[in-house]
C-alpha cells in the first residue's frame, strides 16, 4: 500500500509536493518561471519541427542505416577473447540478448514514461527547463537534462549533425531527430539501439563492451547489481567508475535500485541485502596491454592492419571476427613459469651484483633463497655493488636518457645536466631499476602447422613494449650450432666423424684477423670425439673447425632455408652464434627440423569472418622442403643427446623438472660476458623457445654459471614444460615420437684435415 501511494506521488503531484515543500520565495520563483518555461518548450516544438526540414539534420537514409564504428574482435584457438581492435570497442547485441536487468534498470532510470511518450517528453521538458532555469539563477535545484531516451540515441547515433554543445539549437535537431526515431523504430528497437551505442570509459561503447571491459562476462548474463552499477555510470561515466571508484558508484548503483523498486521490478528485501556491498569488478580493458597475452594481440594487431590495408578493410570499424592460433590455456600457463622464473633469476643477478663477493657458493642453485635475501628484499641493496664498481657506466646511462638530452637541448651545460640528474634520487632510481630488469621471451610453435601456440614478449608489456619474440635481435650463441651441424649432415658428413678437441688459429685470407674459438670455461680436452659428442658438449673447437670444413655461406644458405631471416656474416665465428638473429627465427628454424625438413613459417590468424559470418580470410598452408628427406631425423637424433646424455649441456630438462617419457631434442646457448641466455626445446607437437638477458647487452649476468642457458633460460622452459605435463587438457603426447634417424647407412667420416693451410692445430 506504502508503494501504491508512492508512487501516485510522481508525476505532477509529486512535483507540486516538492514544491510546495520549498520556501515561499522558492515557490514564488517556480510559479513565476513555469509559464515561461512553457512558452519556451512550446517554441522548441515548434521550431524541432521546422527544423526537421533543415540540412543540418541527419537525412532520413542516415536515420534508417546509422554509421557505426564496430570493434574487431579477436579470439584464440580455443574460443577465448583475445583482444578488441577498434576506434571504439562496441559489438551489437540484440534487445533479447541484453538483460532483463539491464533493460528495467535503464527505464526505471533514465525515463520511466519510455513506453507513454512520442519521443519527448513534455512533462519532463517542462520541468527540466524550470529547475535549470531556477539552478542557473542561483536557486535551490538541480540542472535538469530533461532528455528522453530516445533524445539521448539521437545524440549518440549522430553527434556530428546534432553536437554536444549546451544550446537551443542542439536541442532543436535532438528533439527533432528523436520524433523521425520514434516513427521508424519500435520501443524495443531504440532501447535497443540505445543500450548498443551509450559510451563508457575505456573506449567501450553499448552494454556489451561495458560488460566485457567491468566484468569480463557478456551482456546477456549481468545479475541485478552489476546492471544497476551500469546504467548507474550513464550519469557520470568517470564519477561512477566501479573499477576506479567504488564506493561513489555503490551509492549511484543503490540509487538505481531504489528506483527499479518503485517500478516493481527489484524487491525490497534484495535492496536491503545487498545496499551496502560494493558490486565486484572483474576489470579488463580493451587495451592490447590488458590482454592476457598482450605482445601477441599487438603483433595480431599490426599483422590486421596490414592485412586491412592491402584489402581495404576497415579492422578498426568493420567488427571483424578474427581466429588466431594461440592456445589460452598454454598461454596462462607460460605466464605462471615466467613469473615463478623470472622473479627467482632477477633476484639471482640483484644479489650477484649486491656486494664485492656473490652469494653464489652460499645459495647456491636455490632461487626460493635468493628471493629471500636482503640483497634482493632490501632495494637499495640490488645492484649495489654494480653501481659502486662502474661508475663511469652510471655517467654513460644518464647522458643516453630522454631527460639529460632534454636538459642540454634546453641550454643546461652538459655538467650541470649530469650532476643535476645523479642527485634526483626518483630519476636515478627509476633509471637504474629499468636498466637492471632482466627480460625474457618465450614462444612456442606447432611444426606441423607452423601455428603460434604460446608468445610471451617480455615481462610486462605495460613497462616494456620492446617485443623479445620477433623484434629483438640477439646473438643466438651455441643455439645456433645446429644450422652448422644439419649443414654437415646434408653434405654427407656422419654424426660419427671424429675431429680433435683442440685449439687451433684460422687466419682470414683478407683482413689477416685471427680466429681461435675456445670452449665455455677454457677446458681443453685433446681426445678425438664425435660430432654428435660435440654438438651434446657444445665444444667450441669441433664446431670451428666443422664450419671451416664446410664453409661459413653455406651453413648461412641453409639457415636462412631454415627459417632464419636476419642478416647473417658469412665467416667462422658465425658457427658460434655471433650474428644477431630474433627468438622467432630460432624457433621457426628448430622446427623446420622437427618437422622432418618441412618449413612452415609461423601463423598468427587463421581465419577471418566479417560480422555477418562471411569469410574473408583463411590461412594457406605453403610448407616448403628445406632438408633432404634424411637429414632432420639424424639431426633430431644428435641433438636428443644435449638433453638425455649427462654430459649435455641440456640434461637438467630431464632430471630438474621430471619430463623422463617425452621425446625430447634440443639446444643451450650463451653468448660472451653471458648476455644472453638460449635454450630451444623440440618436441614432436611443439617446439618451445626461450631468451633471458638484459635489453642493455652492457648489463650481463655476473657468474659463468647463472649466465649459461642451461641456467636461466633452460629453467623457464622447464617449469613451462612441467606446467603443461601436469594439466591433461594440454600435455603433450608421450606416445609422440620423432622419426627414427637413418644413421646407420651412412659411413663415419674421420674428420681429416683437408689441408686448409690457413689453419693450424696449436694445441
């Protein structure tokens, strides 16, 4: 009954209520102003209508077929949303796939006589007018919008011809353009059309997008408080922000509620439940950084744009349905290992570099301890010692950053810019924090498809954009061996020939520049081993001289064949990995050779639909012979040894994480002053790749032993690895195996010195 009267107090008598409520002087003024808001609603409607005939007006074609940018949505193989591309994030749903508490919320909200009115409502304008008018002259009231519904879809769908501006005439072509709606569209249709185009923060725009970006779910399934919490924003999208403030959006989203009671569409006793509990945000922004697997969507991003040049395609307004090759699930993975990982290594180099003597012969291999010690948890003790020992790199790093070019481009004297940036403790801080940060790259192919399963650009897109996968290039170290090896094989050479383990000099014909490769640690064994021995050792001297046998062009010939694109230095050191090659050339390279010799280059997208299901695109296959048909399995067969011989430099895969029934090959690599970290892991259905270093090559692991890739990038392929063996959604097949080699044809070669006489064994 309560409600009953409530209610019959809105409208008309309610507003005399509230009226009457007011001081006399009030009353006086609103009696005295709603004649002359009358006359001046009644000249609008007069004039809304002349104006229909105006040019100014969105003509009646654009009324019927409105232009609407729509988001490109991209998903993964697995069906998850990837990332939304767009000049505004918007996807349309359809009045019954909104829901219901969305729809009563927004009415009961925004115009509760929706379904009673032409398009204005002339109550509603009457009051809106009075109330500003008396807020304006500095009286007691609110400022009053006073538009409909339908006024407000006027505004969204053509802000150009209508504008936003504050003026009789955008109220003219609002009102106007809102009776033109009303007599071509249902009810349904414009709360429809309006609910698909109001805008909220963070580029979404229509209730799917805000539902996505708020609570990561779709339109269709919001529950009551997080509709109310939606349609609550429409007043004040920032002010009411439930990610960004709580507490002002609980009270905006109660207020809502209050009237969704009124209307009868809400119970009181859920109100009283829940009126104090702010409404949980699953926030997810349509920015790529927000992503859970940022640096691909970006490289997704600009591989569309290409794509949308090259075919005259609008991605950014179209609404294309774009289908990718990523696998969420190994992603979310990869992302757990480099987390774990990364954070035990960084603490590894902060506490190395902390003092005169490293923790190494204390915590020995034991990353949980070095997470935990001071020279880690305390900041200014990370790098410390670093910082003391090579002050002369400190000076370099200030003179190369933004803020010192700045100065001395504003006439500061290049001494006063250095001393005046080395004493801002905030800029030194942030400098040397982001100079010690130790990134990484891991990505993971199917060889059988060439498809991208997983691809972690770096730590934190957010904080580095510098894409470790396929933008940075680096020296690949001994990972890159393999293309010398494969180059012997395919040329008849056996995994059997022996060659000496020894030094020896090349002296280049042209510059007269000697060459003399030792191995990791400077131990030199003299026995005659194998090439298979060799490569599982990574010896330094084999390889050398097995480059010189079979020369430098060719190996780069093959590698290149292979899938490495860089521009690589046709001379010996080549063999040992000195030519800067990208994480994503290393990979597409192993897995030429897990897929028997078949090249396939890497694919981010696969298929791509328009929004009415149309195909548009789909990938091709275009696999490409880069072996003969016998060499990658005996290569595979090598480089098995690096991870199940004990004296390979990749075994601890094996007994560290536990992988024992994989068939398993691959490779280590580390490059000079231990800069860079490699470790390549092949498996039949997926080839795995890792790189860890510093973005400043001047910056390196301080131990031998941390700065090897068996060491740092090996252990984050490894906890990767043994992630995905304990989920059966994604574990790889043990029954999976490589091709068996066909060694046993093929008849050792003794490895003879051809009598090259530029070198020379002086071992």
């Amino acid at each position: 009954m309560a409600q009953k009267k409530k209610r019959k107090a809105k409208g008309y008598r309610g507003l005399l209520q509230r009226v009457l409520r007011r001081p006399p002087a009030v009353q006086a003024a609103y009696v005295l102003t709603f004649p002359a808001a009358l006359v001046v609603c009644g000249i609008l409607l007069l004039s809304g209508y002349m104006a229909i005939l105006s040019r100014d007006l969105p003509s009646l074609n654009q009324i019927e077929n409105p232009e609407l940018d729509y988001a490109t949505v991209a998903y993964t193989a697995d069906g998850v949303e990837l990332a939304r591309f767009g000049r505004q994030n918007r996807s349309w749903k359809t009045y019954e796939d909104i829901s219901e508490h969305v729809r009563h919320a927004l009415i009961a909200t925004e115009d509760h006589r929706f379904y009673r009115h032409w398009g204005i409502d002339l109550f509603r304008t009457f009051s809106a007018a009075t109330q500003s008018l008396l807020w304006k002259i500095g009286l007691p009231f609110e400022r009053q919008g006073g538009s409909t519904i339908t006024q407000q879809l006027a505004r969204n769908l053509y802000n150009e011809q209508i504008g936003f501006e504050v003026s009789v005439a955008r109220k003219l072509k609002e009102m106007a353009t809102a009776v033109q709606l009303e007599r071509l569209y249902t009810k349904q249709e414009i709360a429809e059309m309006y609910l698909n185009t109001v805008p909220f923060r963070h580029n979404a725009y229509g209730i799917e997008a805000a539902a996505r970006t708020y609570f990561g779910k779709g339109a269709v399934d919001l529950d009551v408080l997080e509709s109310a919490a939606l349609v609550g924003m429409l007043k004040g999208t920032y002010r009411y922000d439930p990610e960004r403030n709580p507490e002002m959006s609980r009270q905006r989203r109660n207020t809502v509620m209050r009237r969704m009671i009124s209307r009868g569409w809400l119970d009181r006793d859920f109100y009283d439940t829940f009126k104090d509990s702010l409404t949980a945000v699953d926030f997810r922004s349509a920015d790529v950084t927000k992503s859970f697997a940022p640096y691909f969507a970006e490289q997704v991003r600009q591989w569309l744009t290409s794509w949308g040049k090259e075919n005259n395609v609008d991605v950014y307004g179209a609404g294309l349905v774009v289908h990718t090759t990523l696998d969420s699930r190994l992603q979310v993975l990869a992302h757990e290992a480099i987390d774990s990982t990364m954070n035990g290594l960084q603490a590894v180099v902060d506490c190395e570099w902390s003092a005169a003597t490293s923790p190494r012969f204390v915590y020995l291999e034991d990353l949980e301890l070095y997470k935990r010690g001071d020279c880690h948890t305390i900041p200014e003790n990370r790098f410390a010692w670093f910082w003391r020992r090579y002050p002369d790199l400190v000076n370099t790093f200030v003179r190369e950053s933004s803020r010192y070019q700045s100065l001395v481009a504003d006439g500061i004297r290049e001494t006063d810019a250095l001393a005046m940036l080395t004493g801002d403790s905030a800029f030194m801080d942030s400098l040397k924090t982001k100079k010690t940060r130790l990134e990484n790259g891991l990505v993971a192919l199917d060889p059988r498809t060439g498809h991208v399963k997983i691809w972690v650009g770096g730590r934190d897109l957010a904080l580095d954009w510098y894409d470790h996968v396929s933008i940075a290039r680096r020296q690949p170290g001994s990972t890159f061996k393999p293309f010398v090896y494969t180059t012997a094989v395919d040329n008849g050479y056996s995994p059997n020939a022996l060659y000496t383990d020894s030094l020896f000099e090349y002296v280049d014909p042209f510059t007269g520049v000697i060459w003399s490769p030792q191995n990791s640690g400077g131990e030199i064994s003299g026995r005659r081993v194998t090439l298979r021995e060799g490569l599982a050792r990574s010896l330094n001297t084999i390889t050398g001289q097995l480059i010189l046998d079979i020369k430098p062009e060719n190996v780069a010939r093959l590698a290149r064949d292979m899938g490495i694109m860089s521009e690589l230095d046709a001379v010996p050191a080549l063999a040992l990995g000195t030519s800067d090659v990208t994480l994503l050339e290393m990979t597409t390279g192993y897995s030429t050779l897990a897929n028997s010799g078949i090249r396939n280059d890497p694919v981010l997208v696969t298929r791509i639909r328009d929004r009415n299901g149309e195909l548009l695109y789909e990938a091709q296959a275009m696999p490409r012979e880069a072996l003969s048909e016998d060499t990658a399995p005996v290569m595979i067969d090598m480089l098995r040894d690096v991870v199940n011989q004990p004296y390979g430099t990749g075994y601890r895969i094996r007994w560290q994480y536990g992988l024992h029934d994989y068939d398993f090959a691959g490779k280590t690599g580390t490059t000079q002053e231990s800069a860079d970290g490699w470790f390549l892991l092949m498996h039949p259905e997926l080839v795995t790749g890792a790189w860890v270093g510093f973005n400043d090559r001047r910056i390196t692991f301080r131990s031998s032993w941390w700065g090897q890739g068996g060491h740092n990038a090996l252990f984050v392929v490894g906890d990767f690895m043994s992630r995905v063996n304990k989920n059966p959604d994604v574990a790889l097949s043990i029954e999976e195996r490589f091709p068996d080699p066909y060694g046993e044809s093929m008849t050792p070669l003794e490895g003879q010195w051809p009598g090259d006489p530029k070198r020379r064994v002086i071992w």
